[in-house]
C-alpha cells in the first residue's frame, strides 16, 4: 500500500491522462486544531470528484464548488492560488473547522503530470524525495531528500516531502506481521520483515514492502538503525526477538 498523499497523486495522474481538468490541493498551514497536518493533499476532478483531504470537514465542498464555477465560467487559471479558510469564529463554524481552527491552503492547476511520474517511481524504490512549487510561476522541481526534512512554506515556494521518512523494521512474517505493514506503509514507513525460519518467509505477501532472510541481528546492524527506525519483534522465539533488541 502507498501513502496516502502518494494514492492522491496516482488518482490526479490518471485523471489528468484521460482528459480531466484537474486541481491538488495542499495544507500549507494551520493554526488551533486541525484535522490534517501541512502537506496533506487533495485532488479534485473538473466534475467534482475528489480523492484526498485537507480538512474532514465542510472545505472541501466548498473547494468542489469552486472548481464548478470555474469550470461553468470557462475560466482557466495557470498559476497556483492561496486560499484561506476560518478567519472568524462564524466561518470556522460554517465551514466545519474544529475548535476554531484556522487553514491555509495552495490551489494549483496539474497543467503537466510528469513530475507526479517521477514522484511515483522514485518513490516505489524507496527513495525520499522532494517536490518544490513555485507559487509566483506555477513550476515544480523534483529532488533528493534526506531524512529529518520537513513540509516548508515560506511564501514564494512550497516544499513537500514523498517517500518513506520513517522506516518499520518487522521481526517476524506472521499474521500479525502481514496486517501491522500495509497500515505503517500508509503512514509513509518503509517496510523491511525480517524472519529466518523458511516456513514463514514463503507466504510473506505485502506489496512494497522489503523482506529479509538474515537473522535479525545481522540485519539491525546492516540497517544503520536511527531515531527514524522503529523496531517490532512479534515472533514470540526469544532466539529471534531478543537478538534484534
């Protein structure tokens, strides 16, 4: 399973290829409670479909209506946009903002699909990068990342982060092992099972994740663990469990 901003770019991508006029939405800011961090996507169709969220609440059907007026009017825009919402304690209520959150989004128009391309393929080899927007010319840069990085606004240029920042190391290819990868890949973990034992390593079955045969101390060392690592050892046999701790 992908991230879930990496899904909202695959949706815009094939939309985009089949002829939609299509706009992403990004969190650039937020102040009091909110729902979805800086750097949540949202992807919205010329027909109102939506893949994605920046808020939970009532904004995206006002940014649906938004892109209706535009596309009743005919209008086209080729440079991305600020919008904000929650200015007041009234709008927040209105739009369904909680505890009076305040949000602060870009609105841009996927004029080229390319660079969600290569977004996609680095990433699928779990590579971390960086897309940076230019808000002022509407053009994007694709490059390397390193971990620790963070979503940056700085009001001209708009850098969000793809690709696994975290890293899940699994000791153990059971049942539980099978469930607890796909919900850290969603999370934007990249994914490694380690487990020896020739019986479990055949069915081990999640797509885009790593596995290992190694024992698993051997493969702690090997990984360079760091505080962006985190380590779960679900095998119960102390032989293999112990050894990665």
């Amino acid at each position: 399973m992908d991230s879930l901003d990496l899904q909202v770019l695959a949706q815009a991508r094939d939309w985009h290829a089949a002829g939609h006029r299509v706009w992403l939405v990004t969190v650039i800011e937020t102040w009091g409670s909110a729902p979805r961090p800086p750097g949540a996507l949202l992807a919205l169709r010329d027909d109102a479909q939506v893949a994605g969220s920046v808020s939970g609440g009532c904004v995206e059907d006002d940014l649906i209506e938004r892109v209706r007026t535009r596309v009743d009017a005919l209008e086209r825009v080729d440079k991305p946009s600020l919008v904000l919402y929650g200015v007041s304690k009234e709008e927040a209520a209105r739009f369904g903002l909680p505890c009076g959150g305040t949000l602060r989004l870009v609105q841009e128009p996927l004029l080229d699909a390319a660079w969600i391309d290569e977004v996609l393929a680095r990433t699928a080899r779990h590579e971390l990068v960086a897309r940076t927007l230019d808000l002022d010319s509407g053009a994007v840069r694709i490059e390397s990342a390193t971990r620790g990085e963070a979503f940056a606004f700085d009001g001209h240029h708009l850098r969000a982060l793809f690709g696994p920042r975290w890293r899940l190391l699994i000791i153990g290819a059971g049942q539980l092992s099978r469930a607890l990868a796909p919900i850290a890949q969603a999370l934007d973990f990249e994914v490694i099972c380690c487990d020896p034992r020739e019986e479990y390593h055949l069915t081990w079955d999640v797509p885009g994740s790593r596995f290992s045969k190694a024992m698993p101390d051997d493969l702690v060392l090997e990984l360079e663990l760091d505080a962006h690592s985190a380590v779960v050892a679900v095998t119960h046999d102390p032989k293999l469990d112990d050894m990665a701790l």
